[in-house]
C-alpha cells in the first residue's frame, strides 16, 4: 500500500493559519472517516492532535484542527506560533484492515 | 496515567535475532489495540502492525508480513516485536503504540518513548 501524499513543507508567519493536506484513495481515506494527525518534534515521539477526521483529545489546543473531503484531509492550525514547528503525519485506516501514514510535512515559523 | 515503557535501545549483527518490548500500565490492557510504528532516521513513519491483546488477533502491514512477529502477554500487559533474521535496514527507532478500543485500531495515543535497533556487522 502506498503512503499518504503530503506536502514535503509549509511555512508560515505567527499568527497565520496555514493547512496541511493529505491526500488518500477511495480505499483510505475516501472510504473512512479515520483519519488522524500526528505532531513530532525533533528527537521526540509522536503526539496525537486529531482523530476520527476532526475530534481532539483532551489537551490538545482548539487551533488545531481537522477537515476532509473526498480522497483528501487537512489539518489547519490557526493562530500559528513557535511551537507549533515541527514535522505533521497524517494517518488512514485502509480497506486492507491496516493503517497509513503520510510522507511528514515540516512546518516552519518564519 | 495511561503510559508505555519500551525496553532500552538495542544492537545486533545481521542475522541474529531480537525481541523488544512494551509494558502498558494505566488501561485495560486487553480492550485496546497496541501496535509498533517504525521511524527510520530522518524518514516518515512506517506502520508496522497491531495486536488485540484480548483474543491476540494480530494484523501487519504488507510490507512487515514475514518479517516481524507481534504477539502480547496478558499477564504482564506486555506486547513484543521480534526478528528472526536481522538485517541493517532494520535499523531505525521502533515506537510501542495504544491504539483505539473496538473493531480496529484507527488512531494511536499515547506513543511509548521509542527502542532504537541498530544491526551492523
């Protein structure tokens, strides 16, 4: 199965919004409302931020979140700032009964 | 607290064999799928597989199927990953994850801290 398309990086100003796709088949992504996004910074394990295409655990900030529409998701974080910098998977449940992430996105703060 | 302690980083050569481990603590051990992503360095994340402790069903990505084995042991909330056969491009970090309860494991949280393998000769 092949991974998830995502851009390799998005940029973006403090304050902005900015959004990351992710784009799937009608096998994932198209075909299960499971998408889920995850947070790395460097030299750290991976944090949940979105699940189920759009809900957030519990102490996850509201200026992230999650859409989709046909074969694509995104992940918009709104009110952007320093700590947000970091690499962003998304992830599919597929019709293979598995799971795929996405190639990362890095975001950068300028 | 949900929480997950991998074993300790780990080396090897080519060939030799290797088991690591994830111990849960802080859930229902058996009611939730715990699986194991690899992270090459510098790369993306690469799902491996999961196991439902509760009846072992056990799922792989195609791309592990035949080369990795996942199995769990209920008595001590511990789920393992091992290798037979190793090989250098198994080198990577290897993250333990809790993923969802019910029919299947959609999303993974918490992440355990990682277990880096490094095979070289």
């Amino acid at each position: 199965q092949s991974a998830l398309t995502q851009p390799a990086s998005v940029s973006g100003s403090p304050g902005q919004s900015i959004t990351i796709s992710c784009t799937g088949t009608k096998n994932d992504i198209g075909g299960y409302n499971f998408v889920s996004w995850y947070q790395q910074h460097p030299g750290k394990a991976p944090k949940l931020l979105i699940y189920d295409v759009s809900d957030r655990p519990s102490g996850i900030s509201y200026h992230f979140s999650g859409s989709k529409s046909g074969n694509t998701a995104s992940l918009t974080i709104s009110a952007l700032r320093a700590g947000d910098e970091a690499d962003y998977y998304c992830s599919s449940y597929t019709n293979n009964k598995t799971v795929v992430f996405g190639g990362g996105t890095k975001v950068t703060v300028l | 607290e949900v929480q997950l302690v991998q074993s300790g980083a780990e080396a090897r050569k080519p060939g030799e064999s290797l088991k690591i481990s994830c111990k849960a603590s802080g859930y229902s051990f058996i009611s939730h799928w715990v699986g194991w992503v690899r992270q090459m360095a510098g790369k993306d994340l690469e799902w491996m597989g999961v196991i439902y402790p509760g009846d072992s069903e056990t799922r792989y990505s195609p791309s592990f199927q035949g080369r990795v084995t996942i199995s769990a042991d209920k008595s001590t909330s511990t789920v393992y990953l091992q290798w037979s056969g190793l090989k250098a491009s198994d080198s990577a970090m290897y993250y333990c994850v809790k993923g969802s309860s019910g029919q299947h494991a959609t999303w993974f949280n918490p992440w355990g801290q990682g277990t880096l393998v490094t095979v070289t000769s």
